[in-house]
C-alpha cells in the first residue's frame, strides 16, 4: 500500500482441526488398582528416561537405525509396543525442545540486532514505526550497552549448543523441577513435591493401532467401559486377565463425543490413550485422542453469504459486531468477557465459557462465519523492542493468542461455523478513525475495541475499512457507480440522486395543492403566519 503501510494479506479460511482429544476420570478404583498403576507409570517412565538420554546423546546424528537399535533394548523390559509408544514420545520430546531453542536462539538476534540500531543513534534520537530511536539518557545507553554484552554472550552459547545439536529436557517438567528449592513459596513439603514430581515423570500412554481389538492393544477400553492394561514383562505377576493383562475395577464413561468414541471403537479404529494421576485431587484420569480427516473447507463466498461476526481479541474480553453482508453494522456490540488470571485450568476454562457464548450468539444470530486477526506476538513482545514498556509488554504476552485460535477453530467446526482469519494491520486505528464516533450516541457508547470488530469483520468481507469511497472523478453522481460501499446498487433506501419535484423553483409556492409545510403553532404575535398568500413576480422565475 502507498503512504509506507505494509501490504495486507488477503482474508482466509482457517482449517479445521486435525484430531480429537477428550477427557474422563477413572472411578471406583480400588487400592490394588492405583497400585498397579502406580508400578506400571514408575517402571515406563524409568526406562523413557533413559531413552531421553539415549536421543540426546544422538544428536541431529540419528536416524532410523538408531532408532531400531533403542527400540530393541526397551523390548525385552517392557514390550514391543511400549517400547515403540516410548521411542516415538521421546522424538517427539527432543522435536519440541530443538524448535524451541531455534526459537530462543532467534529471538536472542532480533535482541543483539535492536541492541546495536539503538546504541548506534544519538542520545533523543526520536524513531519512526519501522525502527526505535536512540536511547533517553547517557545513564540508559550505558545500561543497554551491558546488556548487549550479556545477549552477545549468551547468543554465542546458544548458538554453539546449537550448532552441536544439544537440547535441554526435564522429564516432569522445568518448573516443577525449580520448585523444589522453593517450597515455601509454593506452600508445599518435600513429601507432597516428590509425590507430584513422580507423578509427572510416569509414562502411560499408548498408540492407537486400526484393525486391533478396539483400536488399542496395550490399553484397550471396551464400549462398556472395561479398562484393561497390557503389562510390562518385569510386572506380569501382577495380572488378573490371560495374556498379563490386568483389568481395572472401575468403569468409564465418555460425557463429550460419546458416541464418536464408542462408534470408533466398536469398529476397531485407531484410539490412542493416556492415563495420568492428579496428585492434588487424588484423582485417576484417562484422556482419548484420534486423528480425523479435516473437513473441506467452505468458500469464502459461501461462508460470508449470511453475513458475518467480527471478533476483536483483547487482555480481558473479546468484542464482537455483527455485519450484513454489505458491511453495515447491526444492532449492538457484544462482549464476553473472561478473567486470564490463576492457575492454567481456570484460564482455560474462561476462555471456553467466552467462547461458548461467542458462537451461541452467532448461531442464534444465523451468522454462518467469525472473523479474527491472525495475531503473532513472537516477535513483537521482546524487552529490546519496547525498552521500559512493561505494563504493555505483559499485556501482549498475556493473550491467548495460539490457544483461542486453537480452541475457536475446534468449537467453531463441532457447530458447522467457519472461522476467517485476517490481516491484523491497522484494524485498531482505521476502526476507530471510521466507526468509533459516527457509532457512538446519547445511549450507546462505542469503544476502540468495539469498531476494531467492524473493521476486522470488513476486511474479512473485502470491503475498505472506511465508511464512504470517493466519488468518481469524473462524475459527482451515480452514473460511474454506486458512490457508497454500505449498500447494493439494488437495495431499497440507497443513496441516490434526489427525486425532482414538480412545480415552480421556488420555496415560497409548494408545488401542489396537497403539498404543504408542518409547522408548529406559533406562540408569539410575530410568529402568526398571514392569510394572503405571497407570490413572486414572475418575471423573476426561470423557465
């Protein structure tokens, strides 16, 4: 775009998801079962710790072979199928932990990069929106040029470990690990920390296998319930069932996705498994996922024909408009508010109550699709960036960004909704420039927020921003085209050309009989309108 702005992407369709995970609790065990358990999480999760090992000590070196070889070693200790289970999560394990020291390891250059622009520039240089100026004082640049010394450090060590492919993986978890030097802080004893850590570092999961006995031969959960677990070799003594199984007291059942869960079982498709312990609550949990075809996306076209929602995300609520499909705004603005404040399952749990909200409304409303931003804060959260701008560095890193698309997309899909993604440039600004006012009235106050959500939910639709376009040069009027962007050509009540009346150019003379002027009834001698009528000579009249 001209004027320096950066080019928009254009509006898109997001995917569906890809897979389904869902979540019950095991009931009714008896102490022999959590026993059982308990031995079995211990016994796996000993020997994926040393499969971890094992792969870090590869490197970026391994390959299939090696990986045959590690598969081999953890059979005659477990079996095969947990030692493929095993040898899979800990790949997977060490994936996720190179992505993320690629990450750092970035984020560490744009630190350096920004560090050197700013100490280059003289003191209360003042930036522009491509690049920060220089520094306030002498007493900041000083500050900020030992940091560079720090980030420089730290880069090159980042980026040798890098380079030798070494990751850093806690098995339990980094923070639970740091926890145990604070256990004041946290209100915790050493016995309820070590109960938690063990928990974390067990291994009880399972892949699926299409064409098996309901889809699992390791934990296999029949369609009335029965948990049933294929034990390690070390602990077949422990079975209850032929072929060392042992077969869980209690029984369980699916509340969400029932029906899909128990359809795929009963026709022996894949259905991998998950069992972990809730050491605060004391509670047994079974988690079921499977992949899924993603569903064709609808048209663009098509998914904007009713209409569309603007969604605009923000730190405590999101603030939604609904738009015709002329991009008029209709009715009143919505917001579903939630609090990002506790622990991560009370943050979750807001943020599908808003949501929740947010699509029984569209689907009341018969809005067939959502626009959002395609928001990214992975490079616009650094401390380098935004130098003493903490309160506003906290805010973009406290949105859900990746978890509310994640979410949005897979509620979205489960009630036949479509989910357009767009462009996040200027919607903020260009909203409130164009909507925020003409919006706001006596009874209704309009907020930045609440025109961010018509521009987003314009932009989805293709429409400009701005309320109007220009005339056409060449002609002031229709004849080169419809002059507004609100409404079809054909749509009753449009602005057009006025309609001519008939009679005399004058406002003295009503052009008929019929026609006349509403007038409020004087009060005051002067205001008394006389009976003559009076009529311009005409002469004066033009023809």
């Amino acid at each position: 775009m001209d004027g320096g702005l950066r080019k928009l992407a254009a509006p898109f369709v997001v995917p569906g998801p890809s897979g389904v995970a869902i979540r019950t609790r095991l009931r009714r065990l008896t102490p022999a079962d959590e026993e059982v358990l308990r031995r079995v999480g211990a016994h796996l999760g000993a020997l994926a710790c040393r499969d971890l090992k094992a792969r870090c000590h590869d490197g970026p070196g391994h390959d299939v072979k090696t990986w045959a070889v590690r598969k081999r070693e953890l059979t005659p200790l477990s079996s095969a199928r947990w030692a493929g289970a095993i040898t899979k999560a800990t790949h997977e394990q060490w994936a996720l932990a190179r992505r993320g020291a690629l990450a750092h390891l970035q984020c560490l250059q744009a630190g350096v990069h920004t560090l050197r622009h700013r100490l280059a520039l003289p003191l209360g240089q003042k930036g522009g929106k491509r690049a920060p100026g220089g520094y306030r004082s002498r007493r900041e640049w000083h500050a900020k040029a030992r940091r560079l010394q720090v980030l420089e450090d730290r880069l090159a060590r980042e980026r040798a470990e890098w380079e030798a492919g070494r990751v850093h993986v806690v098995r339990g978890g980094k923070r639970l690990a740091r926890m145990r030097h604070q256990l004041s802080a946290a209100r915790l004893t050493q016995a309820q920390w070590r109960a938690r850590w063990e928990a974390a570092r067990w291994f009880l999961r399972a892949d699926g296998e299409s064409g098996k006995r309901y889809g699992n031969e390791t934990i296999r959960i029949a369609p009335d319930g029965e948990v049933s677990i294929r034990l390690p070799a070390p602990l077949a003594g422990l079975a209850n069932a032929p072929h060392g199984r042992y077969v869980l007291t209690g029984r369980i059942r699916f509340a969400h996705r029932g029906p899909e869960w128990a359809d795929r079982v009963a026709a022996n498709r894949a259905v991998a498994y998950r069992i972990h312990h809730d050491v605060q609550r004391g509670r047994w949990y079974v988690t079921a996922s499977w992949q899924q075809p993603v569903s064709q996306p609808v048209p663009l076209a098509a998914a904007l024909a009713d209409g569309v929602i603007g969604v605009d995300l923000n730190a405590d609520h999101l603030a939604a408009w609904r738009l015709d499909v002329h991009g008029n705004p209709i009715g009143s603005p919505r917001r579903f508010c939630y609090d990002l404040t506790g622990t991560a399952g009370h943050r979750d749990a807001q943020l599908r109550h808003a949501l929740t909200r947010l699509l029984h409304w569209a689907r009341a409303c018969g809005v067939r699709a959502i626009a959002v931003e395609d928001l990214d804060f992975t490079a616009e959260k650094t401390r380098e960036k935004h130098g003493g701008r903490k309160r506003f560095r906290r805010l973009i890193a406290g949105l859900p960004t990746g978890r509310l698309r994640a979410r949005l997309v897979s509620m979205a899909d489960a009630m036949g909704i479509t989910v357009v993604a767009v462009d996040p440039a200027y919607t903020s600004k260009w909203g409130a420039q164009h909507w925020q006012k003409p919006l706001t009235s006596t009874t209704r106050k309009t907020t930045r927020h609440d025109a961010a959500s018509i521009a987003i939910g314009r932009r989805a639709q293709g429409y400009p921003i701005r309320r109007r376009t220009t005339p056409p040069r060449t002609h002031q009027s229709d004849g080169c085209g419809h002059r507004t962007v609100q409404a079809a050509p054909d749509a009753p009540g449009r602005e057009g050309p006025r309609r001519r009346l008939p009679g005399p150019r004058t406002r003295s003379v009503p052009p008929d009989a019929e026609r006349t002027r509403a007038t409020r009834t004087p009060t005051t001698v002067r205001g008394v309108r006389s009976e003559r009528e009076w009529v311009p000579d005409s002469l004066l009249l033009t023809d």
